[in-house]
C-alpha cells in the first residue's frame, strides 16, 4: 500500500506579458483624426514623464500612474511611451495528479487517480487595465485568470476498474 505510487506535475513560471500605455481617441493630439475612426486597429500612446512604471505588486495599484501624461494640447503628435514599456503581472501554477495501479487478479486492474489544478492557489491576475484616460481602473489587477490557465484551485479524485 505504501509503494507504487506515481506522481506528476505541470509547473508554469512565467513572466508577465508586455503591454503598452494607451490614451483615449478624445485626446487625440496628433491631427490624424483618431477620434473619429473606429475600430481602426490604431492606439494612441499618451507621454512618458517617469519611468517607474510599476507601482507595488499589490492588486489595487499594480501601475503608476503618475509615470504618464496626455499629450499636450495642440502638441500636433503622438506620445512618446514605446509599446511593450510595462510587464504586468507573472504567473506560477503548478498542477499535479498522483496515481496508483493495484493488481486485483489476472486480469483486473483498479487505478485510484487525484489530480488537482493550481496546488498552490495562488491568485494568477489577468493582465490591467493600460489605458490612462481611464484613472479608476488603470493598472488595477481586477479579474484572476480562467480556470486551466492558472486560475482557481481545482480537483478531482477518480477510481477506474480495467478488466
């Protein structure tokens, strides 16, 4: 009963994605007429005044703010911020099953299986809010990852007869 266990595992480290500082087509200040397309796949970046970008690690404020700026009025061009300047959050997830084959007789085989999706529950965030002219959610974690994507903690326990 003590040996012949197997165990297995899945782990995830991962960095947080790349993302860019956007601005409302309303402070449109490049005279390309952005607040008047829609859906014409363009971003608007706003200005770079610090590069401190991350704010803490802490859900409610995960960027700074105060690290941007719209562009000056009449400034006749985009922002300066680049894309990808900001990493949001990263993600651990480990998954893990353990199993066992008993022999019954000859030809009968019972397989007690537990399997179990994000072991360590930790709270993967979805990737914030970027756009600046939107000040209460901007860089704000607000929404966890999907279950199987290193969302909630999830487990099952199952007992098969191979005959």
């Amino acid at each position: 009963m003590l040996g012949g266990w197997d165990l297995s595992t899945v782990t995830t480290l991962q960095s947080g994605n790349w993302l860019t500082p956007t601005t409302s087509p309303a402070f449109d200040q490049s005279n390309t007429g952005m607040a008047v397309r829609s859906g014409g796949g363009a971003i608007l970046r706003p200005d770079c005044v610090s590069n401190r970008f991350r704010s803490s690690n802490t859900p409610g404020v995960f960027f700074n703010l105060g690290a941007f700026a719209e562009t000056p009025a009449g400034a006749g061009r985009f922002g300066n911020c680049g894309v990808g300047i900001m990493q949001g959050p990263d993600m651990i997830d480990v998954n893990s099953g353990l199993a066992k084959n008993v022999t019954l007789h000859d030809n009968y085989k019972l397989r007690f299986e537990a399997t179990f999706t994000n072991v360590l529950n930790r709270s993967n965030f979805a990737p914030p809010q970027t756009n600046i002219s939107n000040t209460g959610n901007f860089g704000a974690l607000t929404s966890v990852l999907p279950q199987g994507l290193g969302g909630n903690r999830t487990g099952q326990v199952a007992l098969r007869l191979d005959f």
